[in-house]
C-alpha cells in the first residue's frame, strides 16, 4: 500500500527515539501514547464543542420528529439544515477514533519490526511482559483496556438516565458492552505493545473526558465523584456566543452544498403541497 511502509516507518523510527531517550521499550509506547493524546487535544476539544451543541438542538431535532413524522425526507431536510445554523458536523464525533486506528495497526508492524531488529529494548521485559511483541501471558492488558474502554463509554452518556427509555436504554448498554468486549477480544492474542498502547489511550481518554464532560453516567453508579463546574472546563462556549458564532462563520464548502440542497428539497416540497392542497 503505497505510503503505509514510511508511515509505519515514521512510527517505529520515533519509538526507537524514545527507547533511546527512556532505556524501555514500554516505557517509550507509553510516552508515543501520551504524545498522541495530547497533539489530538485540539480536535477533541472542538469535538466536544460539536456534541455540546448537538446537544443544545435535541428539542429542536424532537420537535421536527413530531412535526413531521411521516415525511422523512422533509424531516430530514430540516435536519440538515438546523446542523449547518448551529454549525454542526454529526460526524465530528467520530474524527479521533478513525485517527487512532491508523496508529493502532501501524504500531502494530512498528513493533513487530523493531523486534526482529534485535534491538536490546525491543527483546527485553517490561513489568511482567516478556517482550512487547508477544501476548500478555497474564491478560491484564486486554482487561484493563476494556474496562478503561467501558469506563469512558459510560462517561459519554448523561447522568439520571438509568431508568428512562428503557427499550432504547437497552440497547444503548448493550453497544456500551460490545466495545469493550471487542478490545478485550482482539487484546487477549495480539502484542502486548499495541494493547499497553490501547490501554493507555484509553486511561488518558478517562482524565480527558472528566475534564470535558465530566463523569455522566457513572455517577449514577458512584454519586459522590467530584465535578468541575461547566464553565471552567476546557473548550467551554457559552450558549449565546456559541449561538453567535454559528450566525457569523462561513460554514465550509460541503455544509454550504448540503444547505442549499436542503433549501431545494424544502422548496420542492413545499410546491408539491401547495399543489396537492390545490
């Protein structure tokens, strides 16, 4: 695949740097996570700006559900359109997740490469791994991941929800369970490098997501963890200059399509009623 050799190469080029510097290989996949983490910041504060206002909407998005239930593409017209008011993107959520996953493979090979390399802190042990080109013999990696995984899961979805919607509530904790499951699953074989990678990610994401959103559903669990006031957290907006900023920022090249593609539907639509009422 061309430029994934030089991307795994770029990888396993900064964590023999790393070794170098710390004199462990675990300690060096433990510092490359931390690296990471903190260069993504930037996008995961503006992702949570995004949820915030997705957020704020949901009235909104529930009465357009009630004012048109049965004319979905209207619905979904509508929809659209209130996203690029607010200066939505749905899809923001998922941005640093779909980063990871590059990372998360190409450590992988970066790992396996510097292994067959002999390097002496590649071959060597870390706390009770043998290497971190073989598998956690004890699984406390792939465990810890996924309970990190199921932490911050929980901490995604607001508090005092336990006993509402409980068809939709059931599913919603069963897709909370099959995450961590699956990185429980796919960390109980792989290198245990990737998955100290994994859980550490996953570790730091616990600390970010308190910062941010605080501790949600989990304090339905456990009431008496401390939380930040919303104003002091990073990347808060308040509502009224959230609302203005929206009102003036040029939305980008494919809001502004999807707008005036929203606008013709509505148009269409609203002729083609006219002339059935006609």
């Amino acid at each position: 695949m061309p430029g994934w050799e030089q991307f795994v190469d770029l990888i396993a080029g900064g964590l023999q740097g790393l070794a170098a510097v710390t004199g462990s290989a675990g300690l060096a996949v433990i510092l490359f996570t931390l690296l990471l983490k903190i260069a993504l910041l930037p996008i995961t504060v503006r992702t949570r700006r995004s949820t915030a206002a997705l957020r704020a909407i949901q009235p909104a998005l529930r009465e357009l559900q009630e004012k048109y239930p049965d004319d979905r593409q209207r619905r979904s017209a509508e929809t659209l359109k209130l996203y690029q008011q607010h200066g939505i993107n749905p899809a923001a959520g998922c941005l640093p997740t779909v980063i990871k996953i590059p990372f998360f493979i190409g450590l992988i090979a970066a790992i396996r490469e510097l292994s067959r390399s002999g390097d002496g802190a590649w071959t060597e042990s870390f706390l009770w791994l043998p290497d971190l080109a073989t598998a956690d013999p004890l699984h406390i990696l792939p465990i810890a991941a996924g309970l990190f995984q199921l932490l911050t899961g929980m901490m995604a979805r607001p508090a005092g929800q336990r006993g509402a919607a409980r068809g939709k509530g059931q599913a919603r904790a069963g897709l909370a369970l099959l995450s961590p499951a699956i990185v429980v699953a796919i960390g109980w074989h792989a290198p245990a490098g990737p998955v100290l990678y994994w859980a550490v990610s996953a570790l730091f994401s616990i600390g970010e997501q308190w910062l941010m959103t605080g501790w949600g559903a989990v304090r339905d669990w456990l009431p008496f963890l401390p939380e930040i006031p919303e104003y002091r957290r990073p990347g808060y907006v308040d509502p009224a200059t959230l609302a203005a900023e929206a009102a003036t920022r040029q939305p980008p090249w494919i809001f502004r399509q999807i707008n005036q593609r929203a606008a013709q539907r509505i148009q269409q639509l609203e002729a083609e009623r006219v002339r059935q009422d006609g």
